[in-house]
C-alpha cells in the first residue's frame, strides 16, 4: 500500500485527510498521464461516478477541474456503482475511469478509487506517480483553447449498465417475493431496475439518500434490518449492498444471513456441476471460514487462500485462470461478468442458482456448516505500533497454543480504517469470545487502543 492510496483507493474522512485539493492534483496527474498516449479517439476519456453522499459532488467538481485542465474529457455517470465504472471503462474504450465513494464506510469519509483501462484497479507503479506528484506538484502543462478538456452528462451509460445486468439473468423471478436493501446509495439508482425488470416482486427499503444516511444502520454492514424486513413481510429472500454495491450479503425466507463464503460456497458448487468452475478452484482470503474449506474438500472444489482484499483476490484469480473468488464480507468476483466485486451481479448469480435448481435459498446454505467465529474491529493509533508490540503478539500466540487444531486467531490491520481486525474461530462461541477479549485487553492494557 502507499502512502495516501490502501487496498481500495484513496480513502479517509472528508476535509481531514481528503479534499478538493487532493482530488485537483489526482484529476490533474491522471488527465495528463494518459494524455501522453490515449486511446482511441485521440483525445484522452474518462469516466467518473460517486456515491450520494454530500462531499462526493465537491470531489467530482475538483477532479473534473483537474482533468479538463490537463485536456482530458470527462463522462460524469453521476449517482452509480462501482462496477458500473469498471464496466463502462471496458465497454465505451475509455482511457481509465474514477469512482468516487468510500464503500461501507460512514457519510463523513469519502474515496477516490481509480481503474485503468482494461476496468481493473490501477497498477501500483502509476499510484505511485500520483502520490509524488500530490506531495510534490511537478509544473504539468495545461490545455489551452480548443484542447481545454470538457465535462459530458453520461446518463446513456449507466443505462447501458442496467441492462447489461439485466442480460446476464437466465431466468424470470417471476412469482418471487425479493426484498432489497440499497444502503441509501449507489444501488438506489440501479437495483430495483434491474429486478423490476426480470419480473421479481421488488421490495425496497433505505433507498432514500441525504447525503448522510449513506450505511447508516442499514445495508451490508448492518443486515439486521434485512433480516427483520424478509421475516415481516413473507419475502423469499433478500439482498443487502454497502454503499458503492460493490458488495451483496443475502438473506433467506428465515431471516438467516447468507455471507460470502456460503454464497462462494453456493455458487461454486452450481459452477462445478455446470462445467463452469475452471481449474475446479475458488479464490478466498484468509478470513473465510474453516467450514468453507470442510464444505469444498466435501464437494472436491479446491481453493486458494489470499490477503484480506478483493485486489489480491482478483489478482490471484487473473494470475491463475480461475474465475470464482471473494470475500467473507460479500464481495464476490465472477470474473467472466466483472473485473471487480459487483453486488447486484453476485445477486443474479444467486438466483440463477435457486431458480435452476428450484430450491430456497436456506436449503442451498444449510449444506456449509459454519464454525463460530468473532470478529472485533478496535480503533487504535498506530496499527504498527500494535502488530510490533511484543505483549499483543505473546498474547496471540498463547491463543493459538490453547486453541490447537480446533481453532484459530488472526490479528490484522484494516487496509481503509485506523482499525485492528481481531477474529477468532472455535467450537463454540463462547470460546471465541474469550479468545477475543484476552487479546483486546492485552491492547488496552499497552495503551495501543484509541
């Protein structure tokens, strides 16, 4: 990771660690870096889209006035998601795209992530170009006359993203009763389009954003609300995104949450027996669940296990051939649709399989037995200072000493918050629990927690 940019942009609370100004010199470096050799047409093109919330429109008027400067154009998508600029850079040609979002962080934080132009997340070795010149604005050149670039409303695309998404369906949801929890953000725009349209009987809740309410108790990270939403209202199943959509997390008739690994699990498992899984392998990270690993060993789908982050989960998948990867927290990569984590996707994908296989969604998920597993994010000073501190790694390792074969501890530091991840997985939840605190308090007790 660099200095400014982590494993999912550029991403930090709004007028603190993220500005107008940031976002110039980005729009700046970049209109000017693929000015040098653009695509076709001659002229350099970008597409930018954002999030609702209230600084992103102050972002998309800082990089815009960065790019146009330089000469690039720039296609505004306005209120989108995520993989609908990745999917828009690859379908219209475009030199790289912007989006302009902070995920499933609160409406104070913002982000710029950047794609290049094949729609995958930009290459180290230009990041590091930008971050030199955000600390040291080197005397670029400025378009002038008629190479000053120019700002285009580009509505027509993300219409052509929507139905993309409706053209992957295989199957009208006809006669099913599907609840959708947009997070009062991008998927607002988009998702109940999309299932409107494939015949499904819609229901939307926190699909309202002011700007603030943006993964305000609600969507992926709060899927609470989903649960008791299904449950209240007889819904076959629900979906829930975080901000961007860049995530899915479902839930079934029951109000039982269906996270990403059973929905690798579910989906790998439809692949293999289409003939659709290559290698037979599926892409995880290190925070999927040791039932995840017990249900594919069943099921002889073998698996890679990557760093937390849906970059070194596409990164491994593009490496290897393999076409099936995510993560726990919901972001799923098919890599034959989507050069990234897209939600809605991931959520037609689902009911491919449950309207193939005519089953509900609680059947599919009940063939994955999942083990116990906590998870405390502790806000701290200095993740450094916490996985170097010599009593928190003594700790760790008399939790693995009691836990043996039956469990097992991971300490990481967030790669978009000021956050350590503490998980532990046991035989029982108690176990964890306790696990869990002992570690927390050894943080605490060195003065490492904020």
């Amino acid at each position: 990771m660099g200095k400014y940019f982590g494993t999912d942009g550029f991403r930090g609370e709004i007028n603190v660690d993220l500005g107008a100004e940031e976002a110039f010199k980005i729009g700046r470096f970049l209109g000017w870096y693929y000015g040098q050799d653009p695509k076709e047409p001659e002229k350099c093109r970008i597409v930018i889209g954002k999030d609702p919330r209230r600084s992103s429109y102050m972002l998309e008027d800082a990089l815009c006035s960065g790019l146009v400067t330089s000469g690039a154009d720039v296609y505004l998508l306005h209120v989108t998601t995520t993989p609908s600029v990745s999917y828009m850079v690859r379908a219209d040609d475009f030199d790289c795209g912007i989006m302009i979002s902070a995920s499933h962080n609160p409406y104070y934080d913002n982000g710029i992530k950047i794609v290049n132009g094949n729609g995958e997340k930009l290459e180290e070795s230009v990041i590091e170009k930008i971050e030199a010149y955000i600390d040291n604005p080197v005397d670029l050149p400025k378009a002038t006359r008629e190479n000053i670039g120019q700002a285009i409303s580009y509505d027509a695309g993300r219409n052509r993203y929507i139905g993309y998404l409706i053209s992957l369906a295989t199957h009208s949801f006809k006669g099913k009763k599907i609840a959708l929890d947009c997070s009062n953000g991008s998927a607002s725009a988009i998702a109940k389009s999309v299932f409107d349209a494939l015949g499904a009987q819609t229901h939307v809740i926190n699909a309202d954003p002011d700007g603030t309410n943006i993964n305000r108790d609600c969507g992926s990270t709060h899927i609470e609300k989903l649960c008791w939403y299904v449950t209240q209202n007889s819904c076959d199943l629900g979906f829930a995104f975080d901000g961007d959509a860049d995530r899915c997390i479902a839930v079934d008739e029951h109000g039982e949450v269906v996270d990403g690994d059973k929905i690798l699990f579910i989906c790998g498992k439809y692949m293999k027996e289409k003939g659709q899984l290559y290698n037979t392998t599926v892409v995880t990270t290190i925070m999927s669940n040791f039932g995840l690993y017990k249900a594919f060993d069943r099921e002889g789908i073998s698996y890679e296990k990557t760093a937390v982050g849906d970059k070194y989960v596409y990164e491994n998948m593009q490496r290897n051939g393999n076409c099936l990867g995510g993560e726990q927290s919901g972001h799923i990569i098919f890599s034959k649709h989507a050069n990234t984590g897209d939600g809605i996707v991931t959520a037609l994908k689902i009911m491919e399989v449950i309207m193939s296989k005519k089953l509900p969604l609680s059947k599919l998920a009940d063939e994955i037995h999942k083990y116990p597993q906590v998870l405390k994010n502790v806000p701290v000073e200095s993740k450094d200072a916490v996985i170097n501190n010599e009593a928190v790694a003594a700790a760790v390792r008399n939790i693995e000493s009691r836990l043996g074969d039956c469990g097992r501890i991971l300490l990481r530091p967030s790669g978009t918050e000021p956050v350590i991840r503490i998980m532990v997985e046991a035989d029982t939840e108690e176990t964890c629990r306790e696990c869990v605190k002992a570690v927390y308090d050894t943080m605490k007790d060195e003065g490492l927690v904020r």
